[in-house]
C-alpha cells in the first residue's frame, strides 16, 4: 500500500500476500513508518536488480544455446559429407551407416 494520506496525514502500511491471505502493518507516520518506506523501497531496488540481471543472463545463456545449436549443425553437417566422401551411405531411413561395395 505504501503511504496513505488520511485528514491530511500520511500514514505508511505494508500489505504483503501468504497463501492468498493479505495481511496489512501499520506503521504510523513517525521514524518507523520512515524506516519502514525506506525497507521497502530499497528491498524493491534490490528485487528489481536481481530481475534485470536474471534477464541479462537469460539472454546470454539464450544467445550461447543458439550458438552451440548451430555449431552442432554445421558439424552434423560435415561429418555427413565425410561419411559420404569416404564411401559410406545412410541405411535404414538414415538411422545407420553402411560401406557402399567400391569396385
């Protein structure tokens, strides 16, 4: 909720959600309910931080993935070519190599 204005006073509450119960504190508008907003806000920010990096190395991790996929095709790909340069072909739908007979 944060800080609520009431006959022109500001209070400060903390609504928090636990198992679909919300509970609300209250803490006045003294140095507590100052400490208290200052808590939150900085809990926040941290919260926000963590999240912001979270994506960045969810990104990174993505792009890395990519990488290796495409290398891995492109390996796929050569080891292939080998395999049929050397005489070799693809049996069974491809799930088996077999010698060609060279004469």
């Amino acid at each position: 909720m944060g800080w609520q204005e009431i006959n022109e006073h500001r209070y400060y509450y903390r609504s928090t959600n636990t198992d679909g119960i919300i509970t609300t504190e209250y803490f006045g508008r003294g140095a507590e309910a100052a400490l208290a907003s200052h808590v939150d806000a900085f809990k926040t920010g941290k919260k926000l931080q963590q999240d912001h990096d979270d994506q960045i190395y969810i990104t990174q991790l993505s792009n890395d993935l990519e990488q290796y996929i495409n290398l891995q095709w492109w390996i796929n790909r050569l080891a292939r070519a080998d395999g049929l340069l050397a005489g070799f072909i693809r049996h069974n739908r491809g799930s088996e190599w077999r010698q060609t007979n060279a004469e």
